[in-house]
C-alpha cells in the first residue's frame, strides 16, 4: 500500500533523512521506533507531503505521491494524526469531527462514520457539545483520532498518539488503534513507547539518526538485544 524508496530529506541544508526504505502493506500495523530526533516524525511529515524528498520517491496504493498536495492526499485515503493532538479548542467535539470529513465519500457518510467513533469512543459522544479545548489529554487524543478516521482512510498514521498520556489512557488507545485495524484500516505508527508499539506491530522499522537501522517482526524486535538496550532500558 506504501512504499518508501531511498527518500533524503532537509530542513534548509541540514539533512534529516537519509536514503530511508520501508513499506506497509494493506491490512498490517507498522511501527517506526526510535530516540528522539531520530527522523520519525520527519518522515511521517514527507508522507503526508508537508515536506518534499530531495532524492527517492513515495508510491501509495500505486500512485507516486511526492509532488501531491496534503488536502489531495486525504482525498486519496492517507490520513495523518499529528502530534500533541492540533484539535480546533474553540470548537465542539462535533466540529472538530466533522473537519475530518469535509469532501467527498467521507462527507456522505459522516453520520455513519460518526456513530462508528462514538462507538469507539463513548465519551465523546457524552462530550460531542463540548469545546475541545476543555477536554482532557485523553479525550482529546480521541477526538484526534476520531478525526482522522472521519476521512475514511485506507492508511492512518499516527503521530506518537500516547504522548503526555497516564498508562491506563495509553493502554486504551493501543487498544483503540488494533480495532482501528481489525476494522480494515492500515496503520503506520511512530511512537516512542517502543513495547507498546511492538507489541501491537506486525513488523516495525528502527529509526536512528535519520537511517533505518533494524527491522523485523515487532515481537520479534521485542527480543532484540539492540532494541532491548537501547529502546527497553533491559
């Protein structure tokens, strides 16, 4: 479904990327690990097509997609939940939902699509008058997560979904994004809390100064003596 080919990628002169290489294919969860700054997010943002590769290409459902506009590619069923949540605070649980959803197939089927995340997430549709901005970190998460779903995507990528989240919140929304899966959406995830993420991985991709250094299985990489060192403090 997305294949990455050799991408480098800058901020100004500073290279960021460097001839990175992975796919994911429909129907699998693919996590990619590493520190901080180790490039994740960057190529999550190259995806999405915030940012343009300097060298490579990036083909998704058989389409190269790096000279494609962001709004174009939520069209085509690539969707992004970014980091720190970016919810519309002055507006309602609704309102930010229905931002998910505002052309095409996924505007005909809002309601339906709707119902399908306050079944997901019964909170929010407790919440859906409230202003977002007034919910907390956890329900804001979902909101976020909502939102992408409302597209109706083929592949949502997640953008460190657990971050700033008490452990019994991050177990719930590991939980959430297996259903998201078992619903037929593909998933690509950056996440720092690596056991997590393997755990729910069906391969996984570690990232290290803006290489990919290690891939595999995720629990396979759970027992990796690398991963385990540098990634699990065992």
């Amino acid at each position: 479904m997305l294949e990455i080919s050799n991408i480098d990628v800058f901020y100004g002169d500073v290279q960021v990327i460097r001839d990175v290489a992975f796919e994911v294919k429909k129907g699998e969860v693919v996590a990619l690990i590493g520190a901080n700054g180790a490039g994740k997010s960057t190529t999550l943002k190259t995806i999405s097509g915030i940012l343009r590769p300097r060298k490579g290409e990036i083909v998704f459902d058989g389409v190269p997609i790096t000279k494609i506009e962001p709004y174009k590619l939520i069209e085509k069923g690539l969707a992004l939940c970014p980091e720190a949540r970016r919810l519309f605070v002055e507006m309602t649980v609704d309102e930010n939902l229905d931002m998910g959803s505002l052309k095409g197939e996924a505007k005909k089927q809002r309601e339906k699509t709707r119902e399908m995340i306050f079944e997901f997430f019964p909170r929010l549709k407790e919440r859906r008058r409230q202003l977002a901005g007034t919910l907390s970190g956890g329900e804001q998460q979902m909101v976020a997560i909502g939102r992408g779903l409302m597209s109706l995507p083929k592949l949502l990528m997640f953008d460190e979904p657990s971050l700033g989240l008490a452990p019994i919140l991050v177990r719930e929304i590991f939980d959430i994004i297996k259903k998201i899966r078992e619903e037929g959406t593909t998933v690509l995830i950056v996440e720092q809390n690596t056991k997590q993420s393997l755990s729910i991985a069906d391969r996984a991709y570690v990232m290290e100064t803006g290489k990919i250094v290690l891939q595999g299985p995720g629990r396979a990489l759970l027992n990796d003596e690398h991963v385990k060192k540098a990634y699990l403090g065992v």
